[in-house]
C-alpha cells in the first residue's frame, strides 16, 4: 500500500558547499521577489524592514502574486505585517503592497504561556501563516494569515493562543476587499466580541465572497493546514499534529500529506480522516518546509533541505519520481547562498521554507514549477523549475543568442538573478543580441549557467562584450559535476584578460569596452591541461596550463558577474543574532554589464 514516502538517496549533500555538491537542475532560473533594505527610503517595502520570509505563491488572472511576512529585523519582532506583490512573469515584480498590518488587541483576553508579562491591556500581534492562498470554485481568490501573541518576543506565535486568521479578498484588477476575521480563536480566548480590529467575514455585504469563506471553511484537507496556530480547537481539526503540510494527490486518489520533519500522513476521503502520523527517515531534513506536489509531466516532485542542520538550510534541493512515493535523483535549485546582509534573532541562513503552487489553484501555462522560498529569512525568492526535472545535457551546445527567444533562455539556462540586477536578452547600439548580465548588488552576483554533454575533454568558444566592469573580475568556470573548477578565466575590472590558477592571475591580453572578445579553451582532465586563447582588440593570446583541479569529466560552464561572493560557513549561526549588519549594504555599486553573444561548446570523444 501507498502508506509512506521513500527516498532513494543515491546522493548526499555535503553542507560543505552551498549547492551540497549536488548536479543542477538544468534550466532551473532563480528569481529575487524582494531584496531586504535596512534604509527605509530603498526597502521594496518603505520601511527598512529586514525580516522576510514565508512566502506563498499562486497564480491569478495571469499574473503570479507572493505573500510573505514581514518585519524589522527578526522572527516574532513588532510591528508584524505581511506584504503581497505581483508579476506577470515571474522575473520582474512590482512593489510590495501591504495585505494584512500590524495590529494590536486588548491583552486581558489572552490565556497563553507568560501572561504575567504583559504589562498593558493592548499587546501587537505577530503575522503567521503555513498557508496564503485559496481559489474557490466561483475563481474567487482569499489571501489569509493569522494573528498570533508572543509576550516577550520569544514564544512562538503559532502555539494556539492567538487571536485569529484574517482574510480579503483579491478582485480580478489585483486591487483588495477590506479585512475580515474569518476564524476567532476562541479556545484561545479570542472572539467576535473582544476583537473589534476587522469586522467578522458573514458580516460583509458581498454574498460572494461570504460563500467563498464559508466553503474554504468546509475544506478539511485545505484547513488542515491551520492546525499550528489554531491547535486548541481539537474538534476543527482531523489531523491532531503536524506542522506546515504540504499535499497532493496520487494516482490512486489518495492524498499524501508531508510535513516538517520529515512527518507523513495520508488521507483517503479528502481530509475527513487521515492514517497515523509517522516519520519517513529517508527523507533526511530537520526544521525547514518539505513541498511535494504532482509536475505537469504526470511526476511528481519532492523539494527541501536535505541536510539535518536546522541552523544551516543549503541546498534546496529536489527529488522526482513516477508514483508520488518513490523519489530519487537529488539535484540542486538554487545554486548559492549570498551572505546574510543584516542582524536579526532567529534568522536560519540558507533558501528555506519552500512552497509551491498548490495543486488546487490555477497554474500558470507554461508547465513548469514555480517554487518560493526565502533566503536567511531577509529576501524572497521564487524558482522556475522546468519539467521533465533533468540534471544532464545530452547534447553539445551551439548558441547564438540574436537567435534565442526569451523562453529559449528560460529552457537551456540556469539563471540567477538578484533584483538589483538583470539577465535577459538585449540588443546593443551596434544591434547585436546578447545574453546580458548585470550587477549593482555589493553582496551578491548574476549567474548564468550552462550545462552540455559531460566528458573528459572539452573545447569551448565564446563571444563577449563588455559594457562595463566596476567591482570583481567577470569569471568564466569550467566545473565538473560537484561544481570543483577545472578552468578559471577572469576579465578584470583593470581590462586585463586572465587565467586564474592556484591563487594567481596570468594575463594574456586587454580588452577594450564594448568590443568583443573572443575566448577558446581545450581543457583535458585526462592530462590535466588546458589551452586557453584569448582574441581581442586584434590580437589573440594563448597560454597553456595545468586544470585548476583534478576532476574526471566537465558538465557545465559558469558565467558570474562577480568571482566570488562573502562566505558565511558552518560556524556562523545567524539564530544568535550576533552577526552584525554588513557594512554598506543598502548602497548600490556601479553597474557590472556583460553580454554573452555565442556559447559552443564540444565534448570530444576519446
């Protein structure tokens, strides 16, 4: 019987290495939402807010929109609100809007743990949510969260004895409805009469949106997700534990249910009862959000941090199979971890939390799966996860850009893009079509990643222009599997093109800005040489060398608009909130821009 979850681990991640080591998943491109600001005058938001995470992601009336929570600097901090923001593609999102505020209610009510310490009869309430999103069968859409209390800020506020989940509306032109209670909680205390902040839902005059409640009230496998704030309520809740579930549905029609901590359960009548809670040990994670829903190929998928560092959630990775219980081939999605930019308490370091669309809302047409998550509980992030989930290239690549669609890009690239900056396909004064890449971020990097048919020996040709190089040298990486370098090349911000080997640079010739240059490298890890030749400016330059490392075979080439970025390894604890603020990182630098016009790349046969 289809009673369990197991993971065919064939693979490990080693939490030396932010990506675990892992293979990539090809075409996987990672989008910033929301780039914390510690400045309220530059904050997506206008308030400096640097605590955002939780994300949750549906699609609407062909838009994406992300809910998150929000606040100044750590978990469980007021003032608590949560924000929303829309795109109609995924990669550029417009500014924040605020969906639920801070609010405040009479304290008196309360039942909870430390009451004592409440020292006046209004206490802020801190936002907390495991679900964001619901669909109703007339396509009306609800945006929820819940009100929790925390006396001093370090009791969790999804322990029962909150106040309520609110809910609005969002209209089909993305504008909101006002705010309403849908749920008191009343074992906890709190109700329609000692909580006057929004009105109760069944006193809208909108018919509609009533019945839009009232029948997600009426979904148990929908509600089961409220059971952390909303615990005391025994008899709401068919399940009796397990935190941030996250469903689907099998071939069968069961649904299996998976939470935290690697927790399984499964339902056969649509939430109404469900088998005993148990832990599936293969699933090897610990504190962060484990996704699973069924991909457009009829597979399904299984994301999370498989790692049993709570402290530490790198990588976020995936695993697929055909039956929704099997699932093997751990790759990565999100390739780096960029440094935790800001102090705050509680703010685990890594891409967490992860949630997807759930199966029962719309999905947007292009088949592939779209995951948000955030990174060190300060930025929002969403991944574009093409579907079959593949982690080779079969074939060699040979690509001109002025040929390539958007879409192309999306399919064959792994891209990685911070909000301060951009990859997208561009025409330049002299009307050539490049893969642009640029950097404003002093504490992160664009990526653009291609993987081909691994071998053992490699030639590789590209065409380059640079616009403009200010901070870190522009590098190119040969990497093997596990992501060792096995070729190093850097255009520097002085205009010197270089091979990178053993710590030192060898310069081969200059470039010139907005003119191409044009690169070659033979690399054989057989031999462990490389040829590189550099053309530029009318002159071409070679040079050969030993690989930069011993690895058996090359499978992917790494374009980043920076060499490398600040490491934050295994012995910094961001929960402590002793790490201090990173100097200057509200400050834009002077913008990186590089364009790939040609990539080919060979493997050569023995």
């Amino acid at each position: 019987m289809e009673d369990d979850i197991r993971c065919h681990n064939q693979l490990k991640a080693d939490i030396r290495f932010q990506d675990g080591a892992l293979p990539h998943v090809k075409g996987a491109c990672n989008y910033q939402v929301v780039r914390a600001a510690r400045n309220p005058q530059i904050s997506p938001e206008g308030r400096g807010f640097t605590y955002n995470h939780a994300g949750m992601l549906t699609w609407y009336q062909g838009s994406f929109l992300c809910e998150y929570l929000s606040g100044p600097r750590g978990e469980h901090e007021v003032p608590s609100a949560v924000f929303v923001c829309r795109s109609e593609d995924g990669i550029h999102w417009q500014k924040p809007q605020e969906a639920f505020p801070p609010i405040e209610v009479d304290s008196r009510p309360y039942r909870g743990p430390k009451k004592e310490l409440i020292a006046s009869e209004r206490i802020a309430c801190i936002a907390h949510h495991r679900m964001g999103f619901y669909t109703s069968s007339t396509n009306r859409l609800l945006m929820m969260t819940f009100y929790g209390i925390s006396p001093d800020f370090h009791m969790i506020p999804n322990n029962g004895y909150g106040v309520g989940r609110a809910v609005r509306e969002i209209y089909p032109d993305f504008s909101m409805s006002e705010i309403y209670f849908l749920r008191y909680n009343l074992p906890g205390g709190y109700n329609q009469e000692n909580t006057k902040v929004f009105p109760y839902f069944e006193e809208s005059e909108d018919e509609g949106f009533r019945n839009a409640c009232r029948e997600l009230l009426a979904d148990r496998l929908v509600t089961q997700q409220w059971w952390e704030e909303e615990r005391l309520d025994t008899a709401f809740f068919t399940r009796p534990d397990g935190k941030a579930l996250s469903y689907y549905t099998l071939p069968n029609g069961r649904v299996m249910g998976v939470f935290k901590n690697s927790l399984t359960s499964y339902t056969d009548d649509g939430g109404e009862s469900w088998s005993p809670i148990k832990k599936s040990v293969s699933i090897e994670t610990s504190t962060g959000k484990v996704w699973g829903q069924k991909t457009a190929d009829n597979r399904y998928a299984l994301v999370f941090n498989p790692v049993p560092d709570g402290a530490h959630r790198w990588p976020l990775a995936m695993m697929t199979g055909e039956n929704g219980v099997d699932f093997d081939h751990l790759m990565t999605i999100h390739p780096e971890i960029s440094p935790c930019r800001y102090e705050g308490k509680l703010k685990n370091l890594g891409a967490q939390y992860v949630r997807g669309i759930t199966e029962a809302n719309s999905h947007p047409q292009d088949q592939a799966m779209w995951l948000v998550y955030s990174v060190n509980k300060e930025d929002i992030w969403v991944a574009r996860v093409p579907v079959p989930a593949v982690s080779v290239e079969k074939q060699d690549v040979k690509e001109r850009m002025a040929d390539l669609m958007e879409n192309d890009v999306r399919e064959r690239w792994n891209l990685y893009v911070p909000s301060w900056n951009r990859a997208e396909l561009m025409m330049d004064e002299e009307n050539e079509t490049g893969l642009l890449l640029t950097d404003c971020d002093p504490y992160d990097r664009t990526r653009a990643m291609r993987l081909f048919r691994s071998g053992s020996k490699v030639e590789l040709e590209t065409r380059l222009k640079v616009k403009n190089l200010s901070q870190s040298p522009f590098s190119l990486f040969l990497q093997d599997r596990k992501g060792q370098i096995a070729v190093c090349v850097l255009l520097r911000p002085d205009g010197w093109v270089c091979m990178h080997h053993g710590g030192l640079d060898t310069p081969l010739c200059r470039y010139s800005r907005n003119k191409e240059v044009r690169i070659r490298i033979l690399a054989d890890c057989v031999e462990n040489c490389v040829k590189l030749s550099v053309f530029c400016n009318g002159e071409e330059k070679t040079v050969t060398g030993a690989t930069a490392a011993s690895v058996d075979e090359m499978e992917r080439v790494v374009f980043a608009t920076k060499y490398s970025l600040p490491w934050q390894g295994l012995e910094v604890n961001g929960k402590l909130g002793t790490i201090g603020d990173l100097p200057d990182a509200d400050k834009r630098q002077e913008e990186t821009a590089v364009s790939i016009l040609e990539l080919t790349v060979t493997t050569l046969e023995e």
